[in-house]
C-alpha cells in the first residue's frame, strides 16, 4: 500500500472506532481506552519528526495518559521483577 494512502486510511479507521464506542457500540472492547493515547504519541512522534515543538506536547499528554492507563501493568512487572531479584539474591548468598 502507498505511504500517502496508509496514514491517512489509518486516522479515518481510528476516528471512526473513536465514534462508534462514544455511541456505544464497542468493536474493540478493552482496547478501545488505549487507542488515543497511542495514537497521541504516534501523532505526537510524527510531528517531532517535522520539527513541531507541538508534537513534543501531543507526545508527552499521550505518553503520560498511557502510563496511567498501564500502572496497574508496570505495578505487577515491578513485583514480579522484585521477587525474581529476591530470590537471585538468595541462590548467590555465601553459605555459611
């Protein structure tokens, strides 16, 4: 597929999902939540690409929505990591 035709193919996509779950009808469920923050960041990384000082902005909103949005992700990757380093810290103890 064309590049000219990709992005602005994929924006009509995105805004027509956008639409349909403010009207209720959810064809992507739990996803849905996530799609506007990523697509602020892509949007955001595009205009940084073109050297827009807003693309800086539109990242930075998107990118901290979307850490919001997987905190409760990042909190059970720090445990488990946690509890890996726990138990790496036990096997290399001296024995006594």
């Amino acid at each position: 597929m064309n590049n000219k035709l990709f992005l602005p193919l994929l924006l009509i996509a995105l805004g027509a999902l956008i639409i349909l779950n403010k009207f209720g009808i959810h064809l992507v469920g739990p996803i849905m939540g996530y799609l506007v923050p990523i697509a602020m960041v892509a949007l955001g990384y595009l205009g940084i690409k073109r050297g827009s000082k807003f693309g800086w902005i539109i990242a930075g909103i998107g990118g901290v929505i979307l850490l919001g949005k997987l905190a409760g992700w990042l909190v059970i990757v720090l445990a488990i990591g946690l509890i890996l380093y726990g138990l790496s810290m036990l096997k290399r103890r001296p024995q006594a």
